[in-house]
C-alpha cells in the first residue's frame, strides 16, 4: 500500500468543472473523462488527490518498460479518491468507506526515443450503479489507502493499457483475475511471463493471442471454456453464439472475455479488441422469451426459455473508454466476434451452458415419474415443459451455499425445508455444484421466482461420449412437494428415489 507524498483535497460543488480540471492536467482522454463521469453519476462532493511513489506492481512495472527502453520516465503516479460527502483534511482520519464512491490511480509514462507521452488508469473501482436490475453476481471487495488509513470499496477492477508492457487481452485478464484469484490480483509481469511461454520474445505491447491466453488461464489454475470462432467458421457463431457464453460466466461471478474484429471503412488492417464482461442488467418487461417460441421458432424443438432471454446488456469495461458500461446484448456483431472466454468458479469443471443442457435432459426424463401427483406446481410444471416454456437459470454454488439458500426458503404458502434435510446437503453433497434452476416465464421475470432445482456434481469432468453419464453427475432435482435422488439406470431408464419436501410451491431465485 503506497504512502502518500503529498495531499490535495478539491471541493466539487458548482462551479466547479471536471472538464477544467481533465484538460488542464491531463489532457484529452475519454477514459479518464469516463471516471469523472461516473463519480458526478454518485453526486460525488469532495476529490482527493494524492502524489504517490511507485511500489509493488507499479513499480515492477516500471522496471519491465525500462528494460525496454532505456530513457523511459514515470513522471507522474496519482491517487484520485471521490466521496460522497463534503471534507476537508481534518475530516480524513474519521472517514468511512461508506462515504466512498470510488478511486483511481492514473500513470504517466514518457518515452521521448518513440515520441511516447501519455497518461493512462492503471487501475480504478467504482461502486456498483445503485439500480435494482443491473446484477453484479459476487462483486468483490478491493482494499486501497487514503492518506495511511485503508479503505475498502466493492466493485470490479477496470485496467487501461498502455501499449508498452501491456495491452487490451492482459488489462481484461487482470480485472477478471482480481476477482478469482485468492491473493486477490496478478501483476504484469506475471502474465506476460507466462504468455512467453509460449511466444519466446513476444511484445507485450501488441497483446496475447489465444494460445497465450489459455495458457495463463491454464498455469493459474482457471477453469474454462472458450471458442476460437476464427478457426470454428460462421456455423458455430450461429449455433453456439457468443452471448451464450459469456452470460454463463457472469452468472458464476467470475465473468467472460469477448474479443471481436474492428470494422469501419478507414480501417487501414485487420485489428482487434477484447474486453471483460462481469454483470448484466435484467429487463423484466422483455417481449423477446415469450415471442421466440411462440412467432419465430414454432415447433422447432428449442426445449427451453434460457434465462439469458431477459438480458438487456452485460456490463463490462473498456480500457480505452473507461470501467462500468452497459453493452446492449446483442450490439456486437456476431459475424465480428472472434473469441469468447467463459471463466468458472473454483471447483466447476465445465460450462453453465453444458449445465443446463443437462438438467434440460434430466427434467424431461424425471417428469414421467410425477404423472401422478397432486401438488398444482408439479402438474403446472408438465404442462409448461411440454410447451417449451420452462425457464432454466444454472448458478455455480458450494455445497455450504446451496444448503443455506434452502434453509432460507420460504413458499408462497410460508413453508420452509426441514433443517436436518438441509443439513445432509451441506453434510454429504460435492464441495460445488451447478444449481439449475427450473421456473417459468410468468414467474422468473415479474417475481424472481422458481419452483425448484436440478441439483448435479460440478467437480466432475463431463463423458461426453456416454449419453447415460450425465446421471452420473446428477444429484438431485427439487420440485414442488418433493426430491427426487439418484437417477441409476435400469433397462436404459433412469430410475429416481423419491423424497417428500416440507417446500410445496414457488420460492425466491438464488441471489448471491
């Protein structure tokens, strides 16, 4: 944690004017204009700055640029801090994180061999938009000091290239890593250690390829899915589109990569970009679920309503305009997406999309078995599949997790799940598993609601040559009124114990 050098405090009141203050300090830059923004977005009162020396990664940075060019300088490292509140110096040691809304360290590099003289964000958080729809599944907490006091602010990392060790691929994997990582962030020169590994002698400062990317994923541990659309041909952008992806890894809360082709008629060669996805907003409202299978794909077997249906945009940074945007759903053109990254949670070990394909199997296999039944919900339940409309929503959850989302659970009736079934969730299931959820799209928009779960083992690797072997990983399903364990195979059908539930109606989505 850096120790300031030296403190001003800037009081924002009108007429006070961030374009003033960004064209007399730091010139024009649409990124640091976007951190201005956004801080004005939280009726921000009061900007601290402070004068910071280099220590750990940024100094570190600093030695690898070096070592590249010999007569770089570092000429100017700043810590911007905005509250939403009126200080002074005084005020300081009696603050809170509450008061904050976000921070910023801004760069300034100059290389006078190559003409290079620019400011850049190294890094910067800000809270979460305070709107009841954009969904930030496991933000994190990020520690950083004012003055020698420390401070904590939740929100995901944003990162600006520089073009000189680092470029749009490693400032997205240092904002996603940051979040999964256990020490909490990577430097640099870690990544571009290990992209060397792959590409000997490489210029950090043109960015990573896809072999480079899976590479520092793999070496760290991460756990992933991705696509390479430029070898997989315009068929796969069709059947397995980008979106798809990407909204399976928000919903683990460890997010997606998105790189894409640059277009435009003075585009001089072929260029391209990637950018982090970590939330998305939620449109309740939307025509598109209901239409889809009613309009456009009548018949056409879909089987499902994903949740990602009621998607407006994801929210995600770009390092060249700044953190915190929304982009549209489907804005980017899927014939320009060239990769997609899918990251999962510690301890899952295929995608959320492969998830909910499997539980879909598993529904139409077990609803057979419920023909008989009484409860409403179940017989709802039937009706809905068979018209295709039921809504699957697949969240990675340790077993802890999903035996205390249970434990919580109260149906529309104010029944609650007996605790020592709870228990023997905690107790007995895989360390994390997919919780798909089962709703439908009266229930899931409007009310955020469900009526159960399909409930499998995330720790194991999926056979994807057996189609029996997904009742390997299947743990359970629970639905109105009842459990169903097991799934064996006896005389190629599968074969469910069933267990009675003390919930027998809707309850809440899990919220994490």
């Amino acid at each position: 944690m850096a120790v300031t050098e030296e403190q001003e405090i800037l009081l924002l009141e009108p007429p006070f004017s961030f374009f003033d203050l960004v064209e007399t300090r730091f010139g024009d830059y649409d990124s640091i204009r976007r951190i201005f923004s956004l801080a004005r977005s939280f009726h921000a009162e009061t900007l601290t700055i402070e004068n910071l020396p280099p220590s750990g990664i940024i100094a570190e940075e600093n030695e690898d640029i070096l070592a590249r060019y010999p007569d770089y300088r570092n000429v100017a490292l700043l810590r911007l801090s905005f509250w939403e509140k009126t200080i002074c110096h005084s005020d300081l040691p009696d603050l809170t994180s509450n008061a904050l809304a976000g921070y910023a360290i801004l760069k300034h590099d100059v290389i006078g061999a190559i003409g290079y003289d620019h400011w850049h964000i190294f890094e910067a958080v800000f809270a979460k938009y305070p709107h009841e729809h954009n969904c930030i599944p496991r933000p994190r907490r990020y520690r950083f000091a004012v003055g020698a006091k420390s401070f904590a602010i939740e929100g995901l990392l944003y990162c600006q290239q520089n073009k000189l060790n680092k470029a749009c691929a490693q400032v997205a994997l240092r904002s996603l890593l940051s979040r999964i990582l256990p020490e909490g962030d990577i430097s640099y020169r870690r990544i571009n250690q290990i992209a060397e590994t792959v590409n000997p002698g490489f210029n950090p400062g043109q960015g990573l390829d896809v072999p480079q990317m899976r590479r520092v994923l793999s070496e760290l541990g991460i756990m992933f899915k991705d696509v390479d659309y430029s070898l997989e041909g315009n068929q796969t952008r069709k059947d397995l589109p980008y979106q798809k992806y990407a909204y399976a890894g928000l919903e683990t809360g460890c997010g997606a990569l998105v790189g894409f082709r640059l277009a435009g008629r003075k585009l001089q060669k072929e260029a391209r970009h990637i950018i982090p996805f970590y939330g998305h907003t939620f449109n309740k409202d939307t025509w598109v679920p209901n239409a889809d299978i009613s309009y456009f794909h009548i018949g056409e077997g879909i089987g499902y309503v994903p949740s990602e249906s009621w998607t407006s945009s994801f929210i995600g940074h770009d390092d060249n305009f700044g953190p915190n945007f929304c982009i549209p759903r489907l804005y980017i053109d899927r014939e320009k997406v060239d990769y997609v990254v899918e990251l999962f949670r510690p301890g899952v070990c295929y995608s959320g999309l492969q998830a909910e394909a499997i539980a879909l199997n598993i529904l139409y296999s077990l609803l057979p078995n419920l023909s008989q039944t009484e409860n409403k919900w179940i017989l709802r339940l039937i009706e809905w599949t068979a018209k295709q409309q039921v809504v699957l929503r697949a969240q990675a959850v340790s077993s802890a997790e999903y035996a205390a989302h249970v434990r919580a659970l109260v149906d529309w009736e104010g029944k609650t799940e007996k605790p020592e079934l709870c228990q023997l969730f905690e107790e007995e299931m895989p360390a994390f598993v997919w919780a798909v959820e089962i709703s439908t799209p009266q229930l899931f928009p409007a009310n955020e609601r469900k009526l159960g779960e399909i409930v499998l083992d995330s720790t194991q690797p999926l056979n994807l040559q057996d189609e029996t072997a997904i009742f390997d990983i299947f743990i359970m399903a629970r639905l109105p009124g009842i459990y169903l364990l097991g799934g064996d195979i006896s005389n190629s059908t599968p074969q469910f114990t069933p267990v009675q539930s003390g919930i027998e109606s809707h309850t809440d989505l899990i919220k994490l």
